[in-house]
C-alpha cells in the first residue's frame, strides 16, 4: 500500500525477471492522508526463516516469516518504553499488561496478531 511516497509494506522481488512475487502489507494506515508505518530497516533472524522489520512510524518491530508460498506476519513488538506516552506517527494500542500490584512490566510484551482468513 502506497501513501503520498510512502509504504506499509514489504514485497520480495524477482530481479530476473524484474517482477515483485511476494507482497505483505505492515500495519497499513487506516486513512489514505494518515501517515504509513514506514518500514526502515531490515535484519535476519537466525537461519534466515524470519525477517524483522522496524516499523519507524509505530515503534514497533515486525517479524514476517518468509519461505514458501507467501510473506507472514508472525507478531509485532512494541519496543516503546513502559509509560512513554509519545512515539512514532501512528496511533497504536499499548501492548503491556499491568501485574496483579498494578504496575507494568520492565519489559515489551509481544502483539499478537489474528490470523487472516
């Protein structure tokens, strides 16, 4: 998805034949004037099977598994700080979950996403 310049997505391509094969869109915004979420930089995990995208506008980390018949969104991490209120351009729910005292943990918590049908 294309916004005034910008992406909120991901593709892999086929440079042979010049062609994109794959594509998965990443926390797309809502409205076509709202701001993307921007992927920034990309890193492999480990036996280069998950492919962890920095999503600049959201603060947030998603890891897309490759491999086989399409690009999938496994999760998001949010990697704001517990209790920062500003970050990124986008509008996004907290992933933390308050302790039975009431406080919040010291580290992220994973999104999990649903499925698509």
């Amino acid at each position: 998805m294309s916004h005034c310049g910008t992406v909120s997505a991901v593709a892999e391509l086929d440079l042979n034949k010049g062609k994109v094969v794959k594509n998965l869109d990443l926390l797309p915004p809502n409205e076509p004037t709202s701001p993307s979420s921007h992927p920034a930089a990309f890193a492999w995990g480990p036996g280069e099977k998950t492919l962890y995208v920095a999503l600049a506008n959201r603060d947030a980390v998603a890891a897309v598994r490759v491999g086989g018949d399409e690009l999938k969104l496994e999760t998001i991490f949010d990697t704001r700080l517990p209790g920062q209120t500003y970050f990124g351009a986008m509008r996004m729910r907290s992933p933390y979950r308050r302790t039975a005292d009431g406080s919040l943990p010291p580290t992220p918590v994973p999104m999990r996403l649903r499925s698509s049908p």
